[in-house]
C-alpha cells in the first residue's frame, strides 16, 4: 500500500497562511481610492467645539452680503463656480476644490454658469 507523502497538518496549515495572505491582498485592493484634500493645524478656540457639516446652495448669479460664521472650517465645492473673498483675499474654486475659511468677514459669489453648491464644516466653540 502507498503512503502519501505530503504531511497533512502541515500541508493544511500552509494552505490556511496561503488563504490568509490573498484575503489581506484583497481587502488592500478593495479598499476605496483615498486623496488628502486639505490638511491644516488648527488652534482651537475652546476645550469643546460643536461641529456642523452644512450644504449651501447658491443660484446663479448669487452673492452673499458681507458676513461671518461662527467658526472656520474646510469648505468643499460640490458644484459650480465660486468667488471667495475672505480677510482680503479673493479666490475662485470649482468642483472638488477644498479651502479654509479663516471666519472672518467674507463674501461667496456664484460665478458660474448654473447653480453653485458648497458643503461647509464649522468648528464653533460651545457657548
């Protein structure tokens, strides 16, 4: 009678190490494409800060009076084209551009040909 001449145990380990090391290889290549779209440091103006994630929508041809927000934050353009004006400065940014209002007085103008649309992030100190 013949023996086989592999080593069961060892055999099967090596086939769970195999089946281990093409699962971690999978899961790096499933994993969503990242980008860093803005990194700053920032000095906080409080121990607590209540965070807001806010969606603007500004028809074409908008522009916002002069004003502040309660905090800075990034600013990312979903949509449009738009003119900032923040401490002196004037900027335009389009689709998938990212900024940082410093939260002083400003304006935001749609200069677009359609309507414009803005995701804002403040970070405001708990009152």
């Amino acid at each position: 009678m013949l023996r086989p001449t592999c080593d069961l145990p060892r055999f099967f380990a090596l086939g769970l190490l195999l089946c281990a090391a093409s699962a971690a290889e999978a899961a790096e290549t499933a994993m969503a494409p990242r980008q860093l779209l803005l990194a700053k440091p920032v000095e906080l103006p409080s121990p607590k800060l209540e965070t807001r994630v806010i969606r603007v929508q500004f028809p074409s041809g908008y522009k916002t009076p002069l004003h502040t927000h309660e905090g800075p934050g990034p600013r990312y353009v979903l949509k449009g084209r738009l003119r900032v004006e923040d401490s002196g400065q004037s900027q335009v940014y389009g689709p998938g551009d990212v900024f940082w209002e410093t939260g002083a007085a400003m304006t935001v103008e749609n200069i677009g040909g359609g309507d414009a649309e803005l995701v804002l992030v403040e970070l405001r100190p708990v009152q």
